[in-house]
C-alpha cells in the first residue's frame, strides 16, 4: 500500500541552533516546512535575530525543498516595532510562553495585562498568536487550569488567531468548539502514548515531554479528533532534540524527538483506524486553509515497507536519540 501526500507541514517545530541544527534540520525535511520554534539561548525576540536564524536554518537545511515559517518570542510591543516584526521576510506569528513554563521560556509572560495593547494590535494586523498553554499548577492539571486564559483571550479578542499549542487533554479539544478564533495543533507523541509509557514502569526520559503526556481518555479524544477530521487541528510534531547527555540525566530535559519518524508514523496511524483520506488535510489542509499558506511545492509518497529507526543520530558533535530508536516501523518514506 501507497500513501502519496502534498507539501506536509510541521505546524510547530524545534530545531535548535549551533551544531544541534546541523543535525537536526536535515532530519526534519521530509516536510515542505514547519514553523520554527523562537525559544533559543538567547531567545529570538527581534526581526533582525529572526532573520539571522532563518538564514542559519536555510544554510543547514543544505538546498533542502523546505520553507522556515519564522516566529519572535511574545513580548509586549508597540505599533512601530510590531509592524517591523510583521513586515520581516518569512514571518509567521508570535509565540508566547508562560514566563519559566518550559524549555528556555524564563523569559515569558507573567502578567497578560501588560500585553493589552499588543494583543488587540495583532488583533488588528491579522498576526496570529501561538501559545504554549500551561499554568505553574499540578503537573497534570497545568493544561486544563490554562484554559481560562484561552477562554479570556478568545473572547476578548474575538478576531486574534489563537493557536493552543500542542494541545494533551480531551478539555482542549472540547474547548476547540466553543469559539471559532481558537486552532489547535498536537504532537505525535500525545496522540500515541499515556504518562504510563513514560513513567508507569522504569522512566523512559526519551519519551519525556512539556507538555506532559496524559492519561488513556485524553489520548483518545487527540485521536478521535484527528482521525475525525477536526477543521481546526493541525499536526505540530513538537519535535524537541536535546543530546543524549542531557536526556539520559538526572533533571532529564524535556523534549521528544520525532522529526525522523513523524510521517511513516502518522501513515500507519490513520491508515490502520481507516482514515487515510484525513491525513492530508491534519497535515497540511487546515493549516493552509486557516493561515492562507502555500507551502513549497513536495510530494512524499510513504509505503507500508519496514522502516528501521537509528539507535541515535550523530553528527557534528552531537548524538540524538529519536522515538522508537532501535526499532521496526511498518512504513517508510518511499520518495
């Protein structure tokens, strides 16, 4: 069996920087693009520090058929610098975190209200507005206490894009429904394992992630969402590299990297509950559809031939450890 789909895209990607991106870049274009996480040591917060990253992504990605959709980090802006941001080459929106929520976000949010006038302005501009949505509460709770905030910004905003972020909970996917601004984006992972994969038995600190896996009932709903065809959820693989040191650690970073098996895994997902014909439109038609994108030209034909996944990626330096390493997959990318 064959499964041919057009110009695929990653709605929420990490590729880090320095030697991390030489390795990982190539690895995540099986896609026709992504949009680029902003969260670097320093973050990127500027046109100008977004375009210079940009240009690091292109050089690694080597001629890859591939586009970078760029985000700046939220922070509370006036008109003048957000049109800047907004006329900046390859732009896509803003991605705010709640100030220390996870990977090097300490520089977030902390108080919505000094964000008013930066809000309804992108409001106005039509810049969508990405959001990591997680309180400081109970690990497990943090999604579900955050949903007030997407509540308050949905309504209050009624015309402001609202991505939630890689979305865990069967409450987010309810929430979906309720205003017409608010779109979704979920991970690999979250549609395919509990926090009993990660913790129930000896820890798996490679299938560790922000935000954190949840239980049976909530990965149900993800599922039933996608395989559904919900207009409003796009994949974002949240594909987070960190080195095998700093995974396999005490104070295990947080992150899944997927980037290298994401599509043979998607194919097999959808093709195996019968829902092939929704795939194309999870990874690729909501999100043209809600953003107005025309991504790079790409077929990618997967086939259902075993696929065996490296036991680590090493390159420049550096040695990553994917899902599934070590494994069989029953698809593969063809061409």
């Amino acid at each position: 069996m064959e499964l041919t789909l057009d110009s695929p895209l990653d709605m929420h990607l990490h590729l880090r920087d320095g030697d991390m991106l030489k390795l990982t870049a190539p690895l995540s274009a099986d896609f026709a693009g992504a949009v680029i996480m902003p969260n670097l040591v320093p973050p990127v917060t500027t046109p100008d520090m977004m375009l210079a990253y940009a240009e690091r992504v292109r050089e690694a990605l080597d001629g890859a058929a591939f586009t970078p959709y760029m985000t700046l980090f939220f922070t509370a802006l006036g008109e003048k610098e957000l049109t800047a941001a907004a006329s900046a080459p390859g732009f896509f929106g803003f991605k705010l975190y709640p100030a220390g929520i996870t990977t090097n976000s300490e520089g977030g949010v902390s108080n919505l209200t000094e964000a008013e006038h930066t809000l309804r302005l992108m409001e106005e501009t039509g810049i969508p507005l990405l959001v990591h949505g997680e309180s400081h509460g109970f690990v497990m709770d943090r999604e579900q206490e955050f949903l007030s905030v997407y509540r308050h910004l949905a309504s209050t905003y009624p015309k402001l894009r609202i991505c939630m972020e890689h979305i865990t909970t069967a409450a987010a996917v309810e929430l979906l429904d309720e205003f017409p601004n608010l779109c979704a984006t979920v991970t690999l992972q979250h549609l395919l394992i509990t926090l009993d994969e990660v913790a129930g038995g000896m820890l798996q600190p490679h299938l560790f992630c922000k935000p954190i896996a949840k239980r049976p009932a909530d990965r149900e709903a993800l599922l039933q969402a996608a395989l559904s065809g919900h207009p409003r959820l796009m994949f974002g693989s949240d594909s987070a590299p960190h080195p095998r040191c700093k995974k396999e650690a005490c104070g295990c970073a947080a992150g899944v990297f997927t980037a290298p098996v994401a599509l043979p895994k998607l194919a097999e997902l959808f093709t195996t509950h019968g829902a092939a014909d929704k795939l194309q439109d999870f990874v690729s038609g909501n999100a043209c559809r809600l953003y107005g994108l025309t991504p790079t030209p790409k077929k990618v034909t997967l086939s259902d031939s075993p696929m065996q996944v490296p036991s680590r990626y090493c390159s420049f330096g550096q040695e990553v450890v994917p899902m599934y390493a070590g494994q069989t997959l029953p698809w593969s990318i063809k061409a």
